[in-house]
C-alpha cells in the first residue's frame, strides 16, 4: 500500500517539474538597455480576438513590472504574438482488463482502436529588436490553449503563460 501511495506522490512530482515554457534567446543581445516596447499591431482586416486582448493585457502586465514602458514612437523592441494551431491525435482502445471476484479470475480484450483528432493552440511571443529587425527572444507555451475552456480559464491559462515566459528576463549569458 505504502509503495502505490509512494508512487502515485512521485509521478505527480515529476508532473509538476515539467517546463510549461521554453524560451530562446540571443546571447549577445543588450536586454539591459531595453527602455521601451510596441506589441505589433494585427492586420486592419482582422478584427482582435478575445484572446488576442487577454494576451496583450498581459503583456502589457509583464513589461510594467519589468520597467519597460509603452511607446507608439520609437520603441527598442516590439512584442509579437500567435497562437500557432496544432493538432493532436488520442487514441482509445484496445483495452485489456484482468478481473477478480470470489473465487474467480478473468481476463479481457477490447478492439478496434478509434483515433479522435483535438485541435488545440500554442501561445508563441516573440520579441524583435527595431534596429536590425531580428528576433532576439522566443517563448513558447508547453501547454494547450482549447476553444472548450471557459472565459475565466483563458483568462488565467494566458496571465500564468505569460508569467512564465517572462520569469527569466531579462536572461542571462548562463540561462
């Protein structure tokens, strides 16, 4: 018993110490001197998302904590974002089953395998310095943005992607 508790409490562990981030970054890049920041404007045909506003309101969130301020002329770098669509394949069955009972043991097999295809998103920011117009920093989300989740779900899932992006910035030459 002890050794199924002690397992369950390890593999949970091991969970919680998964990256829910990954980030890349140019190590020759002054991050120090960033003063100021534009997050790049959508195309005027498309109109902005609901989470095209939650991901800018954090954004805007992250860089003032960070010092960085807003600024329409003239900013050392503009913030770009995406969600990049990706799809996954779940696959359900065969199963197998063993069974006891009084006194009585059984096995069992299950067939065929169906395969269910889920759409999902991957939040992408990215962080261009003006002058030579490269990207010179990249976060992307581990984690899966769904069109089921709830208003106040996105909400959260987008402000704690965020945070973890910007967890370690500016990064260091050792990061």
């Amino acid at each position: 018993m002890s050794a199924r508790i002690f397992s369950i409490f390890f593999v949970l562990l091991l969970a919680g110490c998964a990256k829910s981030v990954y980030t890349d970054f140019d190590q020759q890049f002054p991050y120090q001197e960033i003063e100021t920041y534009d997050i790049a404007a959508k195309s005027s045909t498309s109109p902005i998302s609901l989470d095209d506003s939650r991901i800018e309101r954090a954004l805007e969130r992250e860089m003032a904590i960070k010092g960085i301020e807003e600024a329409r002329v003239a900013p050392n770098v503009t913030l770009r974002y995406f969600v990049q669509p990706k799809t996954e394949a779940v696959a359900y069955g065969p199963s197998f089953s063993f069974g006891y009972g009084t006194g009585r043991f059984g096995a069992r097999y299950e067939t065929p395998v169906r395969i269910e295809e889920r759409d999902y998103g991957q939040l992408v920011v990215e962080m261009v310095d003006n002058q030579s117009n490269q990207v010179v920093w990249r976060a992307v989300s581990n984690r899966k943005l769904t069109d089921i989740m709830t208003p106040s779900s996105k909400n959260e899932f987008i402000n704690e992607q965020v945070k973890d992006m910007f967890a370690n910035f500016p990064p260091s030459n050792g990061e």
